[in-house]
C-alpha cells in the first residue's frame, strides 16, 4: 500500500478546502435570519401649484342692521354697536384638480384692503364648515353656520395687499373635498370700523 | 522531522478552528428557529400601498394615514419612511397592525418635524 506523504502544497491544499466547507456552512446557518412574512410597497408624490383669482372666488356679506338683506360680490367689514358686518369669501378649488388624497403644502390667501376709516384694526378669518350662498346668505341665516372659534389668520385693517397663510383650511378642503372658505370679522372692539377688501387670490402648492 | 512536526501541528490547529465551525452551525441547524425559517417567505399583499397626510397651518405634517392595509397582514408590523430629496429619509416609524375587517390602516402622529413640501413620498415595509 502507498503511503501518502504529507507535503506541505498538500497541506495548504486540505486548508483551503476546509475553508470552503466552512464558509458554506456558516452561510447556510444565517439562512434562518429572514421573516416567514415580508411585503414591502412605495409611493411618489407629484408637486404642483394653483393659483385662484378673483373670478374663482364666491364673496358676500351681512348686516346686522339689515337681518334678511343679501349684499353677494363683495366683502366689508364693519364693527359698531348692532351695525356689524361680516364677510365671507371662499374659492372653487374644483380649478386645481387636486384629488381628495392630495393636500396642501402651503396655501396663502391674497387680499387688498381698498378703503378703512381706521387703519389700526384687526380683521381675523375664521373658517367656515358649513355650505352657503351669497345670493341667499343673510345676518340671520349666517348664525346658523358652523365656523372655526380659532382664528385661521389675522390682517390689519390699513390699506394694501395682505397676505395670510391658509394651509390648515386649504389642506382639510382637499380631503373632505368640500370648501366653504373664511368669514373675515373686525375682532378689534374697540371703536368702529368699516373696511373694505377686494382683489382676493388663492395660492396654493399642492401634492397628489 | 521537525519540520513534519510543525505540519501536522498547523493541521491540527486548522482541524480544531473547523470543528468549532461546524459544531456552531450545526447548533442553528438542529434548532427549531432554523426548521421556522425554512418556511415560504410570504406577504400579505402591500404591492401598493398609499398614505395621506395632514398638516398644521405651518405646514407641518401633523398625522399621516396609512390606509388599504390588506387583512391578511393584520398581526403584522408596518414600517413607514417618509421620503425626501433624491429618497433621503425624513422620518420612519413602525406599528402593528390591528385585526379588523376589509382594509386595516393605521396612523402615524410623530412626525412633526416634517415640512410637508419637502415630502417626495413614502416607503412602506410589512414583517410579520
């Protein structure tokens, strides 16, 4: 019988392929590492902008001194003893084909204060939960509305553009899909007021 | 003959390392995790999962609705990453998933951090 001589190119050789069969079975152990349930999904965003003008938006107004009067297409606000007057405006979002699982990523309400006896007023935008119409929305039918007790923003009452960030209102119209905008109050109370606002704009960036 | 003797000590060096090896692996392939982990890898069916989010008026994600979760992953765990710029993570959280009926959703209220506009998308995971 011959004998087999132990060199050490045999000896490296036995090394080597014990190091194979080591790896191997090291590898297969951590087989067990893995989840008996696994599932895994993505979703991209798609970014837009939308701007709403004037003729997007729906404007009225009330009077206290005049309970059942009308006064659609403008926006005033008045604050004196049983003469107040409020204003609300809202914008058909439908224009910017934003889905109900999109949103707002900001939203700014644009407005221009045209005339004031008093410039140093706070007018506050409250919004608006409930549906109304300007050809039909008076004094008295207005305080059957549902309307936020907080304050979305606030302006002052001096002459010029003011700006105000809506995107909390913006974003929950998106997704109930309905939109009943802001009533504009004179909160100052102290003295009496009367502003007038035009020019309002929405502008929103949006996901979808 | 020295030198013999210095091989086969090497020999029985490299033998002694591999016997330890082997009786380490052999140890998870004999447990009962191992003969668990042989099973099927499955899921539940979350190919297309979708999330909302809501916002405060600063624009901060205040809540994100993960919804259309499949039934047969309720038990399971849902890991979700919010998404930036070039898929940098914003934010990841987990939940489990309650039982429930037709299409399970959970949601998310730690990720106050986030400014909704740099949001790009979401990552979802289920492991169960």
């Amino acid at each position: 019988m011959r004998r087999l001589r132990i060199t050490p190119l045999r000896l490296a050789s036995a090394l080597a392929a014990a190091s194979l069969v080591g790896a191997g079975v090291g590898y297969a152990a951590t087989l067990n590492l893995t989840s008996e349930h696994l599932g895994a999904a993505s979703q991209t965003l798609t970014k837009g902008t939308c701007n709403l003008g004037s003729s997007s938006a729906t404007e009225a107004w009330v009077d206290q001194s005049a309970p059942t009067q009308s006064n659609g297409g403008s926006l005033v606000t008045q604050t004196q003893n049983n003469r107040n007057q409020y204003s609300f405006l809202r914008f058909g979002l439908s224009g910017c084909s934003v889905p109900s699982t999109g949103g707002a990523d900001t939203a700014t309400l644009s407005l221009q204060v045209t005339s004031t006896s008093k410039t140093n007023h706070t007018i506050s935008a409250f919004p608006v939960y409930s549906s109304w119409s300007a050809s039909s929305l008076t004094w008295t039918s207005a305080q059957s509305l549902s309307v936020g007790s907080t304050a979305t923003d606030t302006f002052s009452s001096s002459l010029g553009t003011k700006t105000l960030t809506v995107t909390s209102d913006v974003d929950a119209a998106i997704k109930s899909g309905t939109f009943w905008g802001w009533e504009l109050v004179d909160t100052n109370g102290g003295g009496s007021n009367t502003t007038t606002i035009d020019s309002p704009s929405l502008s929103v960036s949006y996901e979808k | 003959m020295k030198k013999l003797t210095k091989i086969l000590g090497s020999a029985l060096s490299a033998s002694a390392i591999f016997a330890g090896l082997a009786a380490a692996a052999t140890l998870t392939i004999s447990s009962n995790t191992l003969a668990a982990g042989n099973a099927a890898v499955t899921s539940c069916g979350v190919s297309s999962l979708a999330a909302t989010r809501t916002v405060d008026n600063n624009g901060a994600v205040t809540q994100v609705d993960v919804r259309g979760i499949p039934q047969a992953c309720a038990g399971q765990t849902l890991y979700v990453t919010l998404r930036g710029a070039s898929g940098a993570s914003l934010g990841s959280a987990s939940t489990a998933i309650g039982s429930c009926s037709g299409g399970c959703s959970v949601s998310f209220a730690s990720f106050s951090s986030v400014t909704a506009s740099n949001l790009t998308g979401y990552a979802f995971a289920v492991r169960g």
